[in-house]
C-alpha cells in the first residue's frame, strides 16, 4: 500500500532524488526544508533547480527540524520519516558548532521528543548518519588483528607524515570499514552524526517505530551544489578547472575516500525505508572503492578534457581523515542492493552535467581563509 513519506531536509541534493524515486512509486511525498541560501542561494524560489524539481513531485513546507511547530506540521499523517536535514561540513563544524549541534543534534531530539509524545501514524524513521561517526576507520596490524587508531597528530602533519599510526606497532594497513567498528569521530559534524544516529536507534524502538540508520560515504553527481564549499572536492575541482584555475592538492593527495554515485545513494535508502528486512539495522550506503584525491584529479581531467596545473601543497585541515572506504556486505544482505555505478563512469556522467550549468564562484577560498583565521588548516 503507497505510504505517505516525509523526507526532511528534502529539498537538497539527495532529497529531491529521492522524493522522485518514492512518487514514482505510487507514494505521496512531503518535504520540510529550511531552503538554506548556502545550498539554495538568497531567492531560492525562483533560482534552486531544485527546489523547482520538486513541483509536481512532492508538497514542501518550508520549515527548519529546530521548529517544533515546524516538525508537527510536516509529520502529520506521516508513516515513514526519512531525515536528511542536517548542517554538513566537517571543515565548517570545527567552527560553528553551536549552529552544527543545534540543526542536528536539537532538531533529531525534537523530532523524538514529538513523536514521544503526541499522537503520530510513524512507523519507520531512517536516519542519515555518515561515514564521519568512524574516524580514521578499520586497520589491519602486521600480525593481522584489526585495530581502530587515534586521530593523527598535527605536530605528524606539520612534519609531512600524514599516514596513520598506533603507538606500538609498525606499519598498519586500512581495511575496509564495517558497522561494528569503533565509533570516534574527528570532527563536530562526526560527533554531531553519531547522536543523531545513537538517538534514533535509542529512542525510536521504545515508541513502536522501526529505526534505520544509513551511514552515507562521499555521495556525489548531477545535482549537488557547485555554491557550496562544504559538499566535497568534486564540485570544487570541477569548479576550478572551469575557470582555468590552479588545483591545490591538500596533504600529499594519497589520501583516499568512498564515493558513491546518486541514484545508488537514492535507491539504497528507497529500500532502507520499505523493505521489512531493513527494520533495525545499520548500514553503510558506500561503493567499497577506494579513491584517491590524485585519481579524484585524474578523473576529472579525463571527464572534462581540460586540464589546469596542480600543486601538492601538504596543506591539512584539522578534523579531516586520511582514509576511508566503506565495507558494504551488509548493504547487499540486507537490502540485496550492489552499487551499480563506477567512479569513472559516474564522474563522467556528473562533468556532463556540470557542463550545462553557469560557471560560478564557489566560497571555496572564502572557507579555507575562514579555516585559516582560527588554525584549523595548517
């Protein structure tokens, strides 16, 4: 039978995918989003494509999760809730924290605490959790135990060794990184992600709701803001090389990340939010694919046959991770979902679109001279 979805946070990137995929399938769909003009720009009405997509699709209240009145409105009739709404940025979070804990962490306790106590139709509530809540993730040791290791030290850094270690043993190798693994964020936004999480898996149980969590990895293609300096260095890079502009590659630009495709990310958290199979669980939403920040540039270049020169400039940023590739066993167990889109093949797909858009400045040197003020980034 179609349900009636909520997708908060649901005029964003992910969101208007998503509220698509639900329509199409015979569900009524209502966003609640603040239209926040670092995603949407200052008149989103008339200038956010999409929020424009969402006509036809889906009813938008525009409203933020920090409003009681707000959320009340936006779950009435509701059976499945979908959060998305959330202030993103690990870089930003380091620095504005009380906006960062108070979107995410107060908004999710909101939500809750509605649902606690007041009448509500609830019966599955997925969270966006995030790769962050992990840290520098799953190691493997010489001797083959796994291990989780500290945060990497910035007196290492400021010298040029930007691996990771543990004190006592040697070489230590990444691995990927299942939903059992030692949770211990590096940043606000991954401390901000893990309440949210911990509080819906806590708490939604004990109200007759089913919870699941999604730790997304670095979602990206058509559609993500190329305005926003907080949504990753594909649309910052792709940004810079539009503008013949030179690339400045942080760290020694070995370190790696999981990327994973849209509608992968979409049709995961479809399934997330109406399979019976998926009640309860957590699950990493990633391809398993390791890439690099160099094969980031590489890949680029090739998409949109241009290419602008590059410095290595062992920059880091305070809170960043080395590594991370997600371990996604569970993801095809659960939700008997394999990613289906490759690196190459959904950068390129991503650069045809980026094309058909108009060329604007992003922030992006705004946000690390913002960084730099307060010796976040070295």
């Amino acid at each position: 039978m179609p349900d009636h979805v909520l997708i908060t946070g649901g005029a964003g990137f992910i969101g208007t995918r998503l509220a698509r995929r639900f329509a199409d399938a015979g569900h009524r769909v209502t966003v609640l989003d603040s239209l926040l003009p670092q995603v949407h720009g200052d008149d989103p009405r008339t200038t956010s494509a999409l929020l424009r997509s969402l006509e036809g699709v889906a009813t938008v209240i525009e409203g933020t999760v920090t409003s009681r009145d707000d959320l009340r409105t936006a779950l009435a009739g509701a059976q499945i809730v979908v959060h998305l709404a959330a202030e993103t940025g690990t870089g930003q979070s380091m620095y504005e924290i009380d906006r960062y804990v108070e979107a995410n962490v107060g908004g999710t306790a909101k939500m809750l605490d509605l649902l606690t106590n007041e009448p509500h139709s609830v019966k599955r509530l997925v969270i966006a959790s995030s790769r962050s809540i992990y840290g520098e993730g799953a190691y493997r040791t010489a001797d083959g135990r796994i291990v989780y290791p500290p945060h990497r030290a910035d007196a290492d850094m400021a010298a040029g060794d930007f691996d990771v270690h543990l004190p006592g043993e040697g070489d230590i190798e990444m691995i990927p990184t299942d939903e059992s693994a030692k949770l211990h964020p590096s940043s606000v936004y991954g401390i901000t992600k893990q309440m949210q999480e911990s509080l819906v898996m806590t708490v939604a149980p004990t109200i007759g709701i089913e919870p699941v969590a999604l730790r997304y990895q670095n979602v990206y293609g058509p559609g993500q803001s190329l305005k926003n300096p907080y949504t990753g260095i594909l649309s910052i890079f792709s940004t810079l090389i539009r503008q013949g502009k030179k690339i400045n590659i942080f760290e020694d630009g070995l370190e790696s990340r999981d990327f994973v495709y849209i509608d992968d990310v979409v049709e995961s958290t479809f399934r997330a939010s109406t399979l019976a199979s998926a009640a309860g669980h957590t699950i990493n939403v990633g391809s398993g694919v390791a890439t690099t920040v160099d094969e980031v540039v590489a890949a680029l270049f090739a998409a949109f046959d241009s290419q602008v020169p590059t410095e290595v400039t062992g920059n880091y940023r305070l809170g960043d991770i080395r590594h991370n590739v997600a371990d996604i066993t569970r993801l095809r167990d659960v939700l008997a979902y394999e990613p289906q889109t490759d690196f190459r093949t959904g950068v390129a797909r991503f650069a045809e679109w980026v094309l058909t858009e108009p060329v604007e400045e992003s922030g992006y040197e705004r946000s690390l001279q913002e960084m730099a003020e307060r010796s976040l980034l070295k």
